[in-house]
C-alpha cells in the first residue's frame, strides 16, 4: 500500500534510482524508495544493498578526457552521490574508478537510510502507481508485473538483449608464482593481476571454450538471443575466430611480467605473453579479483573446469560464478521527454538501464537528472534536460561499448545524436571537442540552474 502524503516515490533501489532519491531529498522533498531486495531477489543480484554493482566494479576511465572520466567529473559537481561515495572506496585499477563493491554499496544503503527524508521500503512495486511524481528505476531485470503493467501503461512491446556477467575468484587461490602484477602500459598502480598464456595453452583453452556446455536459455529466449556487443559472453567471443579474444578480453599488449627483465631488451621479446587474462582487485584488501571480461553462459560446473585451464588458476575458488540474463528496455525516443518525463504523464520519469543506457555511469547520470527533475516538478519549477556536454558524455560512454542497434531506444538527447553513430575515430574527434568545453559549460548550467531553484525555493 503506497503511503497518500508521499511526493515523490522512486522504485528501484540500484545507481539510478539511489541516486534520483537522493537527489529528491536534497532537495527538501520527502521520498519513498522502493527496493524489492531481499524479500525477492533478481537473477543478477546478490545482496540486499542498495546500488548493487551487478557485474565489474568498475565505473569505467577516470580521466577527464574519457567519456566516463568526463561524466564522472560532471556528476562529482553536480552533488552526485554515487560518485562522491565511489570516490571514497575506490581501489586501485589503473586508470579506472573502480570500487570496494561491498563496502560502497554498503554505505549507500546507511547513507540513505539515514536520510530524514527517505524512506526506505523492501517491497515489490507490481503496478506503477497512480498517483504522486513517480521514479521508475527497476533496471533491466524489472520483475514481470511491473513490466506488464508498463507495457499496458505503454502500450509498447519491451525491447530487450542478453547480458551477462563474470566471475569473481578468491585472492588466495590464484597461484602469484604465476600470475603478476601490472597496468596496461605501466599506466597508474599495477593493479592488475594477469594470467599470462603461451600459444599451446591459450589455443587448448581456446579449443575448451568452444567445446564447453551452456546453461540453457528458455526456448523463447534463444529465438531472441540478441548480445550486447560490449559485453559479449567469452565463449561466444571464442567462437568467432581463434584470434577474437586476443583482441578484446585477453589482449596481450602492454602487459609484461616485470620479474621475468626488461621488455625493452629484444632478448626478452619472446617472453611477451601470447594472451593475458586480467584480473581486477573487487575489495580494498584484495582478498577477491573479478575476472575482466569474462561474461559467461558456461554451465557453472563448466565454468570451474575450464577457467582452470588458465595459468595461474588451475585450483582457483570461485566465489561468484558468470551469470547470463536478458535485459529489458523500453523505448525511450518514443515514450520519454530529454526530461526523462514519460510524454504521456509527465508525473512519471524513468532512469537507469530500464530506459536503454548501459553502464553505471549513465544509469547515475540519468538518475541525477530524474531525481532532480522530480524534485524541481514539487517545486513547481522548469524540468531541465542534461547540459549538452553531460549528455556527450553519456553518449560517449555509451556508445563506447555499445553497438548501433542499442542507440534506438535511448531518448532524444539523452545520448542520441545519430549522425555520431559508427565509425569511432570519427566519434573521438567530435568527443574532444566537446571536452574542451565541457567544463566550463557545466559550471554555468549549475550557477543557473541552483539559481533558479533558490529562487522558487524561496518563493513556495
Ligand atoms: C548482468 C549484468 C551485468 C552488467 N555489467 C556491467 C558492468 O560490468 N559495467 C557497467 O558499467 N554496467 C554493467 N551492467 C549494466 C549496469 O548494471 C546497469 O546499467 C546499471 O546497474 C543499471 O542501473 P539501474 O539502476 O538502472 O538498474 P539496477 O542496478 O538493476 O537496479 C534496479 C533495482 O530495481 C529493483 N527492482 C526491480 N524490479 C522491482 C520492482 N518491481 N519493485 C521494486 N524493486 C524492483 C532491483 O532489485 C534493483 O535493485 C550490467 C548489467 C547486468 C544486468
């Protein structure tokens, strides 16, 4: 039963939707956040915590002339507290802003607890609510009701891909006589611990993986099966050419083991490894290591057998294995404003993988911008779009793993540009001019938009 003197209710407790209702308290509303962890769970998640981090813990690049890096800077000023609590639990990924999962969401789940103006409540959202200014935040694994209810608020069939996602293995159990650690390029700390493969062990992993028994998907998924480019399962990766993986996940280049001498001296050129599986530290003591890349459909059983074969795990522990899972979308460019405002009601606002971003980032990213637009519409003011450099940069970030097909259902600016579609040199150019800008543009969004609010602020 949804309370009558809530304003605003935001449903879903993950990036977006922890951001949006934070973002609605900050602004003096009272909130109701709806998570339905742990009285039911999603096939992907794996705590009770709000703004679980479901696959890597990584946020993606961290420098500001990145797509992620930029809205990541973005975000930071905005008052995002995604990112300021990211900042805080960061661990070390060479170049990237990666988290102490556990702890991160961990203090997002008391920080909002403990908000006087949030009211957290653990329960399944069956059917979008018909009254107050409504968030829905449910991401990709939305649960059936709500979905159908959606559909029949919509009246739009779901789009949807499959996604998975990668193990995680218990520091200990890695053999370091073997694996070592480095960044790509000695870029930052060496936080990366890395498997390396000669050509015999990397072809027979090669040859197992392609061999290896599947998880099943239901009958009218495999009809469907669509991947998500950027996160393609590692044996679908295996299957298409025995050169693939080399050039995505298990990339060797940049990476030496700095035990075995200098990689500069031509006596040690045949010591480059063939193939390099890296692993990126999950927890700030470094006791689990997730394994980049390595999304998978592999039968768990077949999972352990085969990830074994990788030197340096041959009797690794898993404490998380790969999991694969179909993603829901709606379609935004048709049913949302760049408000994030369904066109139909503009009471209700939709964030977050749900509506067709992919990436943490942009999931906070458009939670920032719902929760700041519902809170605006209490307030009786303007809603706002992103400022034209966030929404680069959320273009960016998604269109830096993303394939062409997946930019449809995004809305009309929050990342849609469709002549920047393809062709990523041309998209980097373009994206380091809009850098350039970024910042500064930024600032004066703010000043005007605070402005604003303090204005109405004081006037209601
Ligand atoms: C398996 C998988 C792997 C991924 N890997 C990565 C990655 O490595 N890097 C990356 O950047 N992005 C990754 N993504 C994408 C990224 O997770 C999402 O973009 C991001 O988490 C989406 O945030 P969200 O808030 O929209 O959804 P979520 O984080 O999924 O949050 C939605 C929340 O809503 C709750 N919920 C659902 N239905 C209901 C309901 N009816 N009532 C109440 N609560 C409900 C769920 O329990 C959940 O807490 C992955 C996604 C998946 C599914």
């Amino acid at each position: 039963m949804i309370s009558s003197t809530a304003k605003v209710q935001v449903i879903g407790g993950g990036l977006a939707g922890t951001e949006a209702a934070w973002q609605v308290a900050q602004a003096g509303i009272p909130v109701i956040l709806h998570e339905m962890r742990p009285i039911r769970t999603s096939p992907a998640h794996h705590s009770q915590e709000l703004a679980e981090l479901v696959c890597s813990n990584s946020f993606g690049a961290m420098s500001s002339d990145r797509a992620a890096g930029l809205l990541h800077e973005e975000l930071r000023r905005l008052g995002s507290i995604i990112i300021q609590t990211a900042d805080q639990h960061a661990v070390p990924a060479g170049g990237a802003l990666a988290v102490d999962r556990g702890i991160f969401s961990h203090q997002l789940t008391e920080t909002l607890s403990n908000h006087p103006l949030i009211e957290l409540k653990r329960s399944e959202i069956t059917e979008i609510p018909s009254e107050d200014i409504v968030i829905l935040a449910t991401g990709p694994l939305t649960t059936p009701s709500l979905a159908a209810d959606l559909q029949k608020f919509t009246g739009m069939e779901y789009m949807s891909f499959f996604d998975a996602a990668s193990p995680i293995i218990v520091g200990e159990s890695i053999n370091q006589d073997i694996a070592f650690l480095a960044s790509r390029y000695d870029k930052g700390d060496a936080a990366y611990l890395n498997c390396p493969f000669n050509k015999d062990q990397y072809l027979q992993f090669r040859e197992a993986l392609c061999q290896a028994e599947q998880a099943e998907l239901k009958d009218f998924e495999r009809e469907t099966a669509k991947f998500f480019e950027g996160c393609l399962p590692i044996e679908e990766l295996a299957q298409r050419g025995e050169e693939t993986m080399r050039y995505g996940p298990l990339k060797p280049i940049g990476l030496f083991d700095g035990r075995l001498g200098d990689f500069r001296e031509p006596e040690n050129k045949e010591k480059r490894p063939y193939a390099v599986v890296q692993l990126r530290q999950e927890d700030k003591q470094g006791q689990l290591w997730n394994m980049v890349g390595f999304q998978t459909n592999l039968k768990w059983g077949e999972q352990k057998r085969v990830f074994r074969l990788i030197p340096g795990l041959e009797k690794a522990e898993f404490v998380r294995m790969g999991v694969m899972h179909r993603n829901t979308f709606i379609n935004s460019p048709q049913l949302l404003d760049p408000t994030l405002q369904f066109k139909i009601r503009p009471t209700l606002l939709a964030a977050g993988q749900l509506i067709g971003t992919e990436g943490y980032t942009a999931a906070t990213a458009g939670g920032w911008l719902a929760g700041t637009n519902a809170a605006r519409l209490v307030l009786g003011l303007e809603t706002v779009t992103l400022p034209e450099t966030m929404m680069m940069g959320a273009l960016f970030e998604f269109i830096s793993s993303a394939s062409p097909k997946h930019f449809q259902p995004m809305p009309p600016n929050f990342g849609i540009l469709p002549e920047l579609t393809g062709k990523i040199r041309q998209k980097r150019e373009r994206y380091g001019k809009y850098r350039d800008r970024a910042l500064s543009d930024l600032n004066e969004w703010q000043l005007k938009l605070n402005n604003k609010q303090k204005n109405l602020v004081i006037l209601s």
